[in-house]
C-alpha cells in the first residue's frame, strides 16, 4: 500500500505509524457526556467500504486523514489534518 | 556426458564444470542447470517423493519444479529444497539428494508405498488418533521423520542478503517474446522500463522452442533485441528475478539470485530481495504446461513434452526414445519439433481419435498411457489403443496435457480468473490488478506470433495512458499456429495415477476427498494437501480440480480454483528479512560518553536504541551489586556523575506555546516564569499516563521539555498530532533538541560543589534555587543548566552542545573522583530512584491513571487538557484501583524482585486473591534494605499492612510492609538542598 | 578556564573510504539552524531571508546563496546550513540551533544511486530526485534528510547517536554493489 503525504509524496505505508479512526479529529468538548466521550474513544464503526483513518508520516512529521476503500485497497484521498 | 548430441544447445561447451551428486563426479557445461547436466550424464532419478518415498526424476525445465529438490551443500551449510531445474551449475558445486536413507537408489522408506492404502489422504487424522497422548510423542515424530524434504544444517547461515527499491514507469514481468517485444516499444519510446525475468538468460520459450522470429533463429532474434535494450539507458535488466508477489498500490515484490550460481560470490549476496513500485506493469509470464494423470505417471523419465524439447534444443541433452502423450496441437508440434532435431520418436499418443496419423513417427490416435514400467527410470511405456494394449520401448515420456497461462500474479489482490473452455485453462479477467496489462501467452494467445503483437499492442496501450508518445514498430514475422485441445486429465486404467507429485496426491485421494464431502476446492487442497508443497500446484492444481470437478459432478467453471497468493516461488526468510540482522536489526545510539564509559569497563545496556552504562566497576569489585552499592552510597554521601542525553529533549517555541502546554500536560505550564522548571505529567486521551518529564522555560515564549528516554517519539507524535489536529492555527513550534546537548546530572551532597568547579559564574542556593533554569557558560561553552533532581539529592543538570559532551564528562567524572564520588551508572540510578519513590515506565506502563500513581491532584481543575475527561470517568478513580505503595520486607536481606504478585497473608496464590504486583526492586544500600515499588488495591489506604510478595518464577515468598512509596527523605530537604 | 575539544560526530568511524566505484565521507561540521515559521509567517521570513538571497523553500527543495544553504527539513521546517540565522527571524519563526544534533555523510560515486537504493524506500531516479532535491526519508531503520548534492553526490544527515550505525550500513550497501559491479566486469 502507498499513501501519498501531503509534504513528500507517495510514499511506502511502512513510513507511517497508523493511529485510528478520523473520528479523532472531532474530540468533545470537557464537558461533553460520559456517552459523547465513550462514542470518541471507543466506538468505531468497521465499514466494507469507504472509511477514513489517520497515519502519522514519520519522516516529516506530518498527520493525514487518508480515504480508503477497505474492499478494494484504493487509497482515494490523502490530506494533511491541519 | 553419455546423453548430450554433439554441437546442440545454448550451452558453453568449451567451459566443462565438474560436480558432484550424492558424492559422485560428474561434469557439464556452463550455461547448464543442475538439472539439465545431471540429465546429461544419464541420472535419471533425482529424489524420493514427500510421502511415498517414491523414486523421482526430473519433471519441468523451470521453477515450478515439483520433483527435483535437492540439498546445496556449501562448506557446512546446507540449502535445502533447490529446484535443481533453476539451479545453474558451476565448478565445484555439491549437491545431495534429499529424503532418503541410506541412499536414494535404496531407501528403507519406500516401504511407505507398500502401505500406501492406509497412507491415503487424511490417513493421520484417522489412523493416529489412539492412544491420544502417542500423537504427539510418537505418531507425529514419526511420520515427520518419513515424510518431507531436504534438512538445513542447523547453523546460523552465514550468507549474506540484500535487500532493495526500484521505481519504473513500466514493469515488464517475464523476458519471452511477448515481455521482449512490450519492453522494446516501452523503452524505445523512453519510458524507465524494468524487464525482469526469473531465467539466468531472457528469451524464454524463444530459446527452447526456438521458433525463427524475423528470419532468425528465436535465440538469436532475442539476443539481438537484449543487446539493443540493454544499450538504453532507460532499461534496466533484471536476470534471475522472480516476480514473487503483487501489492498494492503497483508494488512488486521480486527476488533476485544475485550468487547462487557462482563458486566464489565473494561479497556478492545471495539474494537480493527487491521492492518495485510501478506505475504500470505488463506481465508476460507465458504458461506452464501441464501433464497427464495416468497410472505411474511420476517415473523418472517422465517429463512434460516442453520440458522434453527444453533439454533438446537449450542444452542439448539427449532423451533417448521418446513416446509423447497428449491431447493438445502443442504436443503433437513437440512430437514434429523432436523429430527435426532429431530425436527418435517412438510414438505419439493422443486420446483424439482424429488426429492425423501422417507423421514421421507412429501415431496412436484415440490412445492413452495407462502404465509405465523401469525400476529406477523410464523403460517402457503401455499405451492403450485401438488395437489394444503396446509396450513401446522409451526413455522419455513426454506429456502434455495442455496449457495453465501463468496468470498467478494476476490473483495476488484477490481476483479471480475466468475458465476459458476453448483453452481448457483459467484465463485472467480485465482490470484484477490496477495498472497492470496481461499480454500473450499469459492470457492465452500462444502462438509466437500472437505473443509478439499482443506484446507490442499492450506496451502501446500503456504508454498511451500514461500519456509517453510511442514509435510504431514493425512485427517481426514468426509462426501463428493455432492451438485446439480435447479437455482430457485422467486415464482411466486403475493404478495410482499422480496429480501432485510433490505432495504425492493422486487422483484417488482428490476423488476420495470428494466422497467425504470435502467437495468445495479449498477442502480438497487442505484435506489431500494438492498444491500445498513448494511448487504450490503449478503443473498439477487445474487437473486436481478438474478430476474433483468430475466426481461432484460441477463443470471445472462452478468448481473455481483456488487462491494464488505470494509468492509465486519460494522465498527464503534470510532475503525477505535482509538488512535486519546485526546493526541491521536497530540502530545502535550512543552517547557522547561511550568511548571513555566503555573504557571505564562499564557493560552496556540497551535503553530503547540507546546505549547506557549498566556500573562502572572498580578495583577489588567481585559483583555488580557491590558496584552499584558503592555507586549509590558516593550519591548519597559525595557526588556521582551520569550521562542522561538519552531523554527526549523538545524545544518549543512560539507566543502560543504556554497555550499549547497546558493543553498537552495535566498540570498548568503557562504560570512557570521564565527561568524555572516544573516536573510535568502526560495522559492519553483515554486518561492513562503517557509520560512524564520537565517543562523549563528559558523565555517567555521558549520552553524545553524532557520525555523519558523510551517515549520520545511517541510523545512528539503525539504532540504533532495535537497540534495539528486541534490547535493547528497556534503560533508555536517544536522540534526535537534530543541530539544536539549532552547532557549530565550531577547528584549529591557536593553537586553544588562540582557544578561550580565548571561553571564560570559560580552558583548557590539563592541565585540559582531548586528548580531553576538558565543559561550557563560551562568552561568556556554556551550551555544549559537545569536544578533539577532524579536521585532525591541535590541535582544539577549541565547541557552543553553534543561536540563537547566527551571532553566533559571527562572531565566532571575526574573533579567528581577527586571529590569521593564518580560516574554511576544504570543500576545506581535506578535504586536512587526508587528509594526516592520517582517512578519510570515500570509503573507507567500504560495502564495506570494520575490516581494510581497518587497524581490525581496534579490535574488541573483550571484547564482543559488531553486525557482529562476521560481520567475522571467512573472506575479510573477509586478504592477499586491498583495504587502505588512502597514495598518494605519484614526481613531487610529479603530479595525482592519486579514481576512478582501481591497477596493478602494467608490466601493462595491465585488469580481471584491477586491483589496487585511489583513494578521495581532493588537493594537500597542507604536504608540498608530491599525496596521494591508496585501497585496494590486500595494501597494508599493500606500502608502499614503486611502483605505476601509472590513470585512464583522464582519461587519466592516475602512478607512486606506497605508503605509510602518514598523511602528516602520523604520531606525532600536533601532534594531542595 | 580550559578551553574544551571538541569531537566531531563520524570521528573514529574510518572515514572517508571508497569501495567500489562509490565514496562515503563525513561533510564538514557547519552550524545549522532549524527554521520553523509560525502560522501565516513564511512571507515575512521570506522577507528576512531574501536579503541573504535565499528563500524558505518548498517541501522536498533546497538551495544555495553566498556559502550558505537552506534545505527543506520536514513539515514548515527548514536547516539553514552554513550561516547563522540572520537578524530579525525569531520574530516569526521559532530558531534552534541543530549545529550538533546531526552528523552529515556524502556518499558520492557512480554507483551512489545503487547504494542508496539498497537503503532508502523512496525513488532517487536522476528524473525524480533532482540537484537540490531533498527529502525525509528512512535510512533501513533511521530517519535522515537526504539531499541531492551533486550529478551524482548526496548528502546525508542522520542523528548524531546513530552516525556508527548509518556508517555501517552504507559501508555493507557499498560492498555488496562493488562486488555486483565487479562481477558484471
């Protein structure tokens, strides 16, 4: 699998460190509920499909959502976070 | 060489090689494979089967190879499992035969065959199954022993492999005339082309068909279209290079035998195992042919026809008499093709009964083989036909049961071919692999002809896409044979007709899998074990399929085939894991220290990739322990000196970066003033520690902070992603310092004394107070110096950039020694903070909270920050919790040890009574005693209780006392100093 | 006060040596400064640097102006090698000083491409890494700023701890593509 970073291109997945869902993105407010926080830590849905997960580029140091088809492998799009 | 035609071949006859075979002399050429030479000194037999231990011969001239494996034998090392068809020979090579005892002309285990009605498939799951302890002392020992392949040496292997990348806009997969041609549009329309071909020399079928292409003959042809390829500079060649697997994203994985077939590779490797992204690929890996089942079928002498004209017309290898069977206009040409080069064709049997019969040599139309005989090797051939039943007299049985386009790279993303009935073959589907167009034989077009224009056509319709302009360029002529098959597998004549002949399955055991309902293709495979040995099936999974096809009744199409996955060919674990041995494995970090600290004796020990000193021992020290004792008591008592660079260092900067601290630490980092430092704690989102360290702030907008030496690059991580996931618009930077300052505490009563000796502006209690920060000129050097502790004694910190950290721990370790202290090391440290009770990532494991480690007050209630929410949750608070607590053992000179559990008095030590564990222990020499740190229920609520230390490893049972996990001046005066 | 010596960070490691048609060296220790404007700021640091003649260079570039070099080194981050950072930057930028945190190696040599390829993932084809190119990239298991020097030189920064480990590696990758290069021969 290659992802492209925003800063240096495509590059080997084996460059980057995975981290999770990009629900990771959208974290709570401090006094969101129990559940808004249980729903951001924990709760995951597992899609045969299109999904959109975070990877750390190691080399530059740059955070990307990347979209990915979980059945077909196509990485579809690849953005810096910030 | 009793079995070479004079003048034939590709060969290099005026370079003989010797070599050996189990022992015995012989010689070939260079140009020979191992197989091709030993054919030419009239060996036959070559091996024994998997199971059966049947004599064996060889089958293939290429890499699917199922029969010929044998042992390389190099010095002591051993190389087990060589396709001896894709071994090339060289002088001096030594080969054994494998999977036979005594010898392979006599083995005591081809007693197996006599039993073979109760070694049918899935025998041991029926025949071993009482009494159920023998399985795994007896039963499987045994048939392990019987059954299998070659035997590795059991030394380290010595040999040296490589790993690399490339990158092309065309990947071209096989060198035949379909790869030859699609690589010559690519590359002469200026694409960076990769031709790789499994084969030490490219041409593929054109050298052992050798059809005229253009007027030439096909070696010479193709010879003259690699001299033009290799003189682009775009082009790069790749020999003996498999093409093992397809991933995604257009990467390849290929392996390449870079000195396998040298008798001297010196520093050459072995293998080179390459990683290859490209843009495009054409795969032009041609077909495999494929034999015909019927009754002793696995002879040696039997051989498949295209490996028959192979050894004829590539190296010149004489088969003696050869009968042909097959069912297919391929066989019949082969028959022709013998013929004209003049090999003397005792028959050729075809179950169509219209073939035509004016021939130069006898044709048995509606015939079939139905037995073999030869005791060691091919002798007679039983072919069944209308008059009935004949006994041709032959060396060589040449079988073609039609052609497999190798098409398993296609498969390797999940696709799945197409059953073409016309060619009685899997054909592969548009579109499987992204990027990647299969061109000639590949996809079924089997004529020369047709391989050279669909070559051409695809390579063209590559570069198209990829918007590179193409040339025109004229076909060269060659023959457009057609090809008509008569789907035909199996004879029916009873006897053991094989199918895999590695695994030795035969097509009773793939109808018998069907019979016990192990019908669906992959529960056959699993069940009879078809296509799982080396050569995964290459020549035998399309008919195991078929015959399972015709027992359940289901066309071949319903039927399906089973998975390719990579690799294609073996891969040996030694190329895929290049570069991972040695220093390979991780890089080696060392400090600035490390020459004069190894020169001190100290042993080294690994702190993540850096290297430490464990003790620096002295004179008239027998044990560690009494090197970290002394070390210890000079802390406590003079000074000690130790290199701590390894800490992660990050400088951050910016108006926003008081802001974006507070956001990453519990406690608050915006009030320290400039000049001071604060110890700092690190959650997780999910409210668990994640680290611990300073924070100092050298400016109102400039802080650097300290990681532990092990969570460094997680903690910038995870600070890159906080940033730029939640505050990417904050004006602050950081960056990684770690590299640039060496640098050293000093700890002790006298540390004041020692730091003022380097200082140029001498420092004391009030100018420079506990917990301050600054920058310092440390004998005539811009540097850092921090009053910090780690060891619970007045601690200095002293950074200074890496160029000098050598001269200076010099000399601080020599004013230190003249002061009574010195250089500690690991241990030391590690007992000075645990009488200290400072804990390190043996109690911030990951799993442990601010409340367990008794932090919960250092969360701030003013702000937000990571992990905050969550640390608050229910359960990660309370008397239910794990807390940290001090260990004291009733009995002083009892060894505690980390690992061990914790257990109330009297209860067994069982899950249900755990009541916590010991994270750190060591003997505090300062008090005299063991000390250990850990985390026990409800601990903090307990201290003074005697609990039971368990550490069933060792075998030891300690009572202890609880108690506050700071043993060493708990009101932290010395601290302060 | 006794002035301290100062050790440079590939002493001792053997340096340099050819092997092959391939020659590793250490690059002369210079000061180098990280440079990593803050939000919105590249224009005024551009303003600063273009009275050096340089400019903050996009991802993946560098280049050079009056003996100093500026190079692209990870995400809004810069080294400026060979110069101290001019007056005025730290008011946009946040500047640390890296002098000592790297060790530099130039490898150098027809057969330097092939070399590298033994080691960096990431395509070095003459086309796709041209002079001044650079990039963040693993060396096998450490992260470096690799910049191409030359037709056929580069430049190499790995952290300072692991110059013994990178010296190595590039030493086995040098050996074993001589021994190819002499077998072709």
């Amino acid at each position: 699998m290659r992802i492209s970073c925003p800063c240096c291109g495509p590059r080997d997945r084996r460059e980057f460190t995975y981290y999770g869902a990009a629900d990771y993105l959208n974290r709570p407010a401090l006094d969101a509920d129990a559940s808004a926080w249980d729903d951001y830590l924990h709760l995951r849905d597992n899609p045969a499909g299109e999904t959109r997960d975070l990877w750390y580029h190691d080399p530059c140091g740059t955070w990307v959502a990347v979209t990915r088809d979980t059945v077909t492998h196509a990485v579809i799009a690849a953005e810096a976070v910030a | 060489m009793t079995h070479r035609i004079p003048g034939k071949g590709l060969i290099d006859r005026t370079r003989p090689l010797r070599f050996s075979f189990d022992g015995r002399e012989f010689e070939g050429f260079q140009g020979d494979t191992l197989a091709s030479a030993l054919l030419a000194n009239g060996v036959q037999l070559v091996g024994r089967s998997f199971k059966y231990h049947r004599p064996r011969g060889v089958l293939t001239a290429g890499s699917e190879e199922p029969n010929a494996l044998v042992e390389v034998i190099e010095g002591k090392q051993k190389t087990p499992n060589v396709r001896a068809t894709v071994q090339e020979l060289y002088g001096g090579l030594t080969v054994q035969s494998q999977n036979r005892w005594p010898s392979l002309r006599f083995d005591v285990m081809a007693v197996n065959d006599r039993f073979a009605p109760f070694l049918s498939a899935g025998f041991y799951y029926k025949t071993f199954m009482w009494p159920r302890a023998f399985w795994e002392k007896v039963y499987e020992p045994a048939i392990r022993r019987a059954a299998g392949l070659g035997a590795l040496s059991g030394l380290h292997d010595e040999g040296r492999y490589e790993k690399a990348f490339a990158f092309c806009d065309v990947l071209v997969i096989g060198a035949g005339p379909t790869g030859l041609m699609a690589a010559l549009v690519a590359g002469r329309a200026g694409a960076d082309v990769i031709l790789a071909d499994e084969d030490a020399r490219m041409g593929g079928r054109l050298l052992s068909d050798q059809p005229e292409v253009a007027g030439q003959s096909g070696p010479d042809w193709a010879a003259d279209m690699l001299a033009e390829l290799a003189a682009m500079p775009n082009v790069r060649l790749m020999t003996r290079t498999t093409v093992t697997g397809v991933y995604d994203g257009g990467t390849f994985g290929a392996l390449q035998r870079v000195g396998l077939h040298l008798a001297d590779p010196g520093d050459l490797p072995r293998e080179c195992f390459w990683r290859i992204v490209a843009k495009r690929a054409v795969l032009a890996t041609g077909a495999l042919e494929r034999p015909i089942a019927h009754p002793d079928n696995d002879r040696p002498g039997v051989m498949l026809a295209s490996a028959v004209q192979s050894y004829v017309a590539r190296y010149g290898v004489n088969p003696g008499r050869v009968v042909v069977f097959g069912n297919n206009d391929s066989a019949l040409q082969a028959a022709r093709d013998l013929t004209a080069q003049g090999v003397q064709v005792a028959g050729y049997v075809d179950p169509r009964a219209d073939v035509s019969v004016l021939e130069e040599f006898p044709v048995y139309p509606g015939g079939q083989v139905v037995g073999t005989r030869g005791r060691l090797g091919l002798r007679e051939v039983a072919v069944r036909h209308g008059g009935g039943v004949s006994m041709l007299t032959a060396e060589t049985l040449a079988l073609s049961g039609g052609w497999n386009p190798s098409l398993h790279l296609t498969c390797h993303l999940g696709g799945r071919p197409d059953w073409d009935e016309r060619l009685a073959a899997f054909v592969p589907r548009a579109g499987m692999v992204a990027g990647m167009s299969v061109a000639g034989a590949a996809r079924g077009r089997f004529s020369t002809a047709a391989c050279l224009a669909d070559g051409a056509a695809l390579a063209a319709e590559v570069l198209a896409d990829m918007g590179i302009a193409g040339h025109d360029m004229p076909l060269p002529a060659a023959e457009d044979r057609s090809y008509a098959i008569a789907p035909f597998w199996a004879v029916d004549a009873g006897g053991r007709a094989w199918l895999d002949f590695a695994n030795d399955v035969t097509t009773k055991d793939v109808q018998q899998a069907a019979q016990e309902g192990f019908s669906s293709v992959e529960h056959m495979k699993r069940y009879t074990t078809q296509g799982m040995a080396p050569d995964q099936g290459k020549s035998s999974n399309v008919a195991a399929l078929a015959v399972l096809a015709d027992a359940t009744g289901q066309g071949i199409s319903a039927t399906g085939t089973t998975t390719f996955r990579p690799p294609y060919t073996p891969v040996s674990i030694a190329a895929m894991g290049a570069g991972g041995r040695g220093m390979g494995f991780a890089p080696e970090r060392l400090l600035t220290s490390d020459s004069q600290t190894r020169a001190m004796g100290a042993p080294m020990i690994e702190a993540g990739l850096w290297y430490r000193p464990s003790y620096f021992p002295r004179a008239g020290e027998a044990t560690w322990r009494e090197a970290c004792d002394r070390e210890v008591s000079m802390v406590r008592t003079a000074v000690g000196v130790c290199d701590v660079s390894t800490l992660g260092k990050i400088d951050v900067q910016g108006p926003d970066a008081d802001r974006f601290l507070d956001l990453i630490y519990t406690n608050m980092m915006s009030s320290i003033k400039p000049g001071r430092t604060r110890y700092g704690l690190m959650l997780r989102e999910d409210g668990h520690v994640m680290d611990d360290g300073t924070c100092a702030r050298l400016g109102e907008a400039h802080f650097l902070i300290t990681t532990t030496t092990a969570a460094a690059g997680p903690v910038m991580r995870h600070m890159d992603f906080v940033h730029q996931a939640f505050c990417g618009d904050w004006a602050v930077r950081f960056t990684s310092v770690t590299e640039q300052w060496a640098q050293f505490a000093l700890a002790g009563p006298k540390a004041r004394e020692l730091v003022n000796k380097l200082l140029e502006t001498p420092v004391d209690a009030e100018n420079f107070p506990f917990m301050a920060c600054g920058p310092a000129r440390i004998l005539g050097v811009e540097g850092r110096l921090f009053r910090i502790s780690f060891s619970g004694e007045m601690g200095y910190e002293i950074a200074v950039p890496a160029r000098f950290g050598a001269a200076v721990f010099e000399r601080l370790v020599a004013e230190a020694e003249a002061m009574g202290g010195g250089a500690y090391g690991m241990e030391a440290l590690n007992v000075l903070r645990i009488e200290k009770g400072f804990i390190t990532h043996a109690e911030i494991h990951g799993r442990v909270t601010a409340f367990d480690i008794g932090m919960q007050g250092m969360v701030s209630a003013k702000k937000d920050c990571i992990g905050k929410s969550a640390s608050q949750r229910p359960g990660l608070m309370g008397p239910e919790r794990e807390q940290l607590v001090g260990l004291v053992p009733v009995d002083p000179q009892a060894e505690l040890s980390a690992g061990a559990h914790l257990y109330n008095e009297n209860d067994p030590a069982t899950r249900v009574n755990n009541q916590g564990y010991v994270t750190s222990a060591g003997y505090s020499p300062t008090l005299q005693s063991w000390l250990a740190l850990g985390f026990l229920r409800d601990g903090r609520a307990r201290h003074g209780q005697i609990i039971r230390l368990d550490d069933g490893l060792r075998g030891r049972k300690v009572a202890c006392k609880v108690v506050h996990p700071v043993f060493h001046d708990p009101e932290g005066g010395k601290l302060r100093g | 006060m006794a002035d301290l010596s100062a050790r440079e960070p590939c002493a001792g490691l053997g340096l340099p040596l050819t092997l092959g048609g391939c020659r590793l060296a250490a690059l002369p220790v210079e000061r180098i400064t990280a440079i990593q404007p803050f939000p919105g700021k590249v224009a005024a640091v551009e303003t600063v640097l273009r009275a050096q003649g340089l400019r903050f260079p996009a991802p993946g570039h560098s280049h050079e102006a009056g003996g100093a070099r500026i190079v692209w080194a990870g995400r809004e981050t810069a080294f400026l090698f060979g110069m101290a950072a001019p007056e005025g930057l730290s008011a946009h930028a946040a500047l640390s000083d890296q002098s000592d945190g790297w060790a530099g190696l130039r490898l150098e040599g027809p057969d330097a491409r092939a070399v590298l390829a033994r080691l960096l993932p990431i395509d070095l084809r003459a086309g796709a890494f041209e002079p001044e190119a650079c990039a963040r990239a693993p060396l096998n298991h450490m992260q470096v700023l690799i910049r191409r020097a030359g037709e056929a030189a580069f430049d190499l920064f790995v952290y300072r701890s692991m110059a013994g480990t990178a010296v190595h590696e590039l030493t086995d990758a040098m050996r074993a593509v001589a021994a190819r290069q002499a077998a072709v021969r």
